[in-house]
C-alpha cells in the first residue's frame, strides 16, 4: 500500500517560541467577556480589586508563540487545513489585572491519523517565575481528501450515566465570530470570510472553537459555581464538529465526581440537530 503523503514535518517537534511580555489590561478582559456574550458582572467590575478575569482569557496571551509558529517558513503549516482538535487548560492562580506574563510554546508531538494529523504543543504562561497557567492544544490538520474513518480523540470517552445538572442555550448571531477575532487576533479567514471557507471545503464561515468552549465554560460557571469563575481549577475538551452561524447550542452539565474540596464537572454542547461539537468535556471546581 503507498504510503500517505505527510501533513506535517516531524522535525518541528521540540522546537519553542517565545512571547513577549503580556499584560493583563482591564480593559482588554472586559472586551474578551463582551465578544463572548458574558453577562456575569464580575468581569466588568470597575474597582479592580473586584474584578475577575474570563477563563479563557489566557488563550489571547499565548496567541503570539502561536503565530510565530503558524508563521515559521521551516513548519510548512498550511493554517486553511487546520482546526483545533482539542483543548486542556490547567489553572494554578486566576490571573488578576496587570499582571505580566510570559509565554512559551513548545510542539511536543504528531498524531498521525487516516483523515490527517494533529499536532500537540504545550504552553505556559509565568510571571515573575511563577507559573499560572498550562495548556495543552491539539491542532487538526486535514488531509486533502477525506476519509470515512473517524479521528480518535486523545481524551478517552468513559461510560458515566449523566444526571443532567444545568442545561443552557444559546443562539450564534453573525456577530461572535468577527468580535471573537478582534479580541483573540485570531483572523484566519475560515472565520471571517465566507468565500474562502467554501475556497477549502466548509460549508460557510465557521465559529473559533475557543469561542464556543467560552459559551459552554459560562453555562458551567453560572450553573454550577454560583456565577464564580475563579473557582476554575481545570478545563478540557474535543472539538468534534464546526460551529456555524445562526447555530442554536445546548450545553449540557452534570456532576462526574465530587471531593471535599473539588468537584469535577463534565459537559457537552451540541447544535440544535442533536450533534456534539464539544465532547468529552469536564471542568474542575473548587469549592
């Protein structure tokens, strides 16, 4: 059998980018809630002290790293066959305004799957030698021609009977995609422009995956963490189909353990024809 023609070059593995120093600016988070139809007023507290960051927040703080690697001419990388695939954020202290970071990506691993390849990079965001946050991402690479097999997730589905806690809709307005891209600097054109969405195979423009999660990430905390975003310890998912416009979506919680201290949530969102676009989702709270 010939073999497949490879997606990605496996010498991009190891290798680091570095970001500038980012600065927790109020009024950036404050536009980051707004783009991600937030309504909890503790995102838009004007007395600093009170103010609380969005969750998803970080992931404006490490675009940098990422497009230097996207923009790399030795990764090759053709950004019009990728999505991500998954998403793992892992929490040591909520950030708070003005805080500096500094980023790191580094590309740990390939994936090679029938339908294309995934490739995994682990961030870190550090002040002051302290580390706030990790992430781990997976970016989905498609082949040019489809394939009927399906892509195994790294993140394992386990059989859990769900008792569903919350349960919260929301309809997807022409509007977030191009408000998400303004406050995350992520412009790729499958997002905004819809002739070059058909150019690569989709259907339309399609929503940022971490927009969506950021829906889902608000039903949880408002649910399930009495509206208290910094109770976020830990966020994880697959992005199992795209979002698109004038979509309905249901998210959905229930409780998959619970500890004296922790509790971890699981959810999942789908379309309003029943199909998941996030799956295998949890969230650790502290209580």
């Amino acid at each position: 059998m010939k073999p497949k023609e490879s997606v990605l070059d496996p010498n991009i593995i190891g290798r680091i980018y570095k970001g500038a120093t980012e600065i927790v600016d109020p009024e950036k988070t404050m536009a980051y809630a707004k783009a991600t139809n937030e309504t909890n007023p503790r995102y838009y507290e004007l007395d600093e002290n009170k103010l609380v960051i969005p969750v998803l927040f970080p992931v404006t703080m490490v675009f940098g790293p990422f497009m230097e690697m996207v923009m790399d001419d030795a990764n090759n990388l053709d950004i019009s066959r990728m999505v991500f695939g998954e998403q793992e954020i892992l929490y040591f202290r909520p950030l708070r305004p003005w805080d500096k970071i500094n980023t790191k990506l580094e590309l740990e691993s390939i994936d090679i799957k029938e339908s294309g390849e995934i490739l995994w990079g682990k961030t870190s965001g550090t002040s002051e030698d302290e580390v706030i946050f990790e992430m781990r991402a997976a970016l989905f690479f498609r082949r040019p021609r489809k394939s009927s097999k399906q892509v195994k997730p790294r993140i394992k589905e386990k059989t859990v009977e769900k008792q569903i806690a919350i349960t919260k809709k929301m309809k997807v307005t022409s509007d977030p995609s191009a408000s998400y891209a303004a406050v995350s600097g992520d412009h790729n054109p499958i997002h905004l422009d819809k002739d070059f969405a058909l150019a690569v195979g989709l259907p339309d423009i399609i929503l940022h995956g971490l927009c969506t999660l950021a829906f889902a990430i608000q039903a949880v905390v408002d649910g399930l963490a009495n509206g208290d975003p910094t109770k976020v310890k830990s966020v994880r998912t697959r992005f199992s189909k795209p979002v698109f416009m004038n979509n309905t979506l249901t998210t959905e919680g229930w409780v998959l353990e619970e500890k004296e201290k922790r509790k971890k949530i699981g959810f999942e969102t789908k379309n309003e024809s029943g199909e998941s676009v996030l799956k295998f989702g949890s969230i650790e709270l502290l209580k």
